[in-house]
C-alpha cells in the first residue's frame, strides 16, 4: 500500500510540476527576436531598427466638429532584451505638405490646411505583452518621456493648434523580414490638449525592420515571439 501511495504521489508531483512549467510559458512575457546566419535568437544587445509609418491623430470631443491630422513618418529606434524598445526620432516624411486633415467630415483643418507637426519627449519607450494570443506594444515612460504628437493647421476661424499623448496600445505582427504594430479597437483613448482626457484617437500603423547597418553585421530579420 504504502508503494502504491508512493508511487502515486510521485507520479502526481511530476504532473504538477510539468503544469506549473507550462502555465510559467504560456504566462511568460514576449520578446524580441533576430535572425542571424538564419537563426533565430533572443535580441539580448540593443539592435538598431527603422521605424516607417502611416497614422492619424483626432481628437474627437474639440467643438465645433473634431481636429485631427494625419501623416507619413519615419524615424529610428532599437530594439532591446526583455521585450523592451525605445523610438529615438520620428518626423513626417518629405515635408507637412504631406499631411491632411482628418477625422470627420466636419473636421475643423481646412482641405491643404496643415501647416506644422511636432514631436516631444525622446526617447519613447515602449514594452511588449500579451493579451489572449496577441502580442501587443504599450508605452512605458517617466512624466517626463510621454510621448507626444503636436500638430497646427488652418480652420475656418484662424490657426488651430492641438497635441495629444501616443500612449494608445498596438497590435504587433510578424510580417516577413519586419514587425508590424497597429493600431485597433483595442488600442484605447488618450489624453488631447483641448477635448482632454479621453478624446484622443489614432489609427494606422508603424513598422519596425533592422537598419541597413544592422546588415551589414549580419542581422537578417527581427520578430516579436
């Protein structure tokens, strides 16, 4: 009896101990991953990455009708051990004359009307996490390194000036050589300067691939795992 017990003892320990190491994987945070001589490993020293995206800032509770912008952007950034990263630069692309009015149809920058863009606050950090099967990206910052987007543009009543915190959430996908953040109906409000807490909305995307210097030491692709 007493072997039986043992045995059964022994036998349920094992079982305990493989269900504790798979609930500690499936709970373990994601990280950032590059391949190199094609394989893949844990990015353990910062890699270099650029940064490419289309995205719109809008704020939905200004009066009368919302402000919001959108623009092409680029800028760099690296990548980082533990699923951490940071944004370095990040300016629209080719000029403001880029960029347009957008949000509703009501929307108070006049068609042509935007006339400058800003950013604030580098570095931008950033963490990845998971939430079900997704991976995701939030902002992780001191009062100091909140991210931000600044914009003007002309309205029917002079110049309007708006700025809101990107610290909205994104959904992160691998896409061949690259990752892919974006934003969704997940993603959340932020804070905005006139229609404050709450009014903030972005949408589009931002893309991280490694820079042509990280290949030329040998960096293949970066992934997000």
């Amino acid at each position: 009896m007493r072997s039986i017990l043992k045995t059964g003892l022994t036998a349920l320990a094992a079982v305990l101990a493989l269900t504790a190491i798979a609930a500690s994987s499936a709970l373990a945070a994601p990280e950032w991953y590059v391949k190199k001589g094609g394989t893949w490993s844990k990015v353990s020293t910062p890699v270099s990455v650029q940064i490419n995206s289309i995205w719109s800032m809008v704020d939905t509770k200004t009066s009368p009708g919302e402000w919001g912008i959108a623009c092409p952007s680029s800028g760099e950034g690296k990548v980082k051990a533990g699923g951490a990263a940071e944004v370095a630069s990040f300016a629209v692309e080719g000029g403001v004359h880029n960029c347009v009015p957008a949000g509703s149809p009501f929307s108070q920058c006049k068609p042509e009307g935007v006339e400058s863009v800003g950013t604030a606050n580098f570095p931008w950090a950033t963490e990845l996490y998971k939430e079900g099967s997704e991976f995701r990206q939030r902002s992780v910052f001191a009062a100091e390194h909140q991210p931000i987007l600044t914009g003007s543009c002309l309205a029917s009543f002079g110049r309007d000036t708006d700025s809101c915190d990107l610290t909205a959430s994104m959904n992160m996908t691998v896409n061949g050589e690259m990752v892919e953040a974006s934003f969704d109906a997940k993603s959340g409000k932020t804070q905005c300067l006139q229609g404050k807490a709450g009014s903030g909305e972005f949408q589009g995307y931002v893309t991280y691939r490694v820079t042509l210097a990280e290949k030329a030491k040998g960096v293949e692709a970066i992934k997000v795992e």
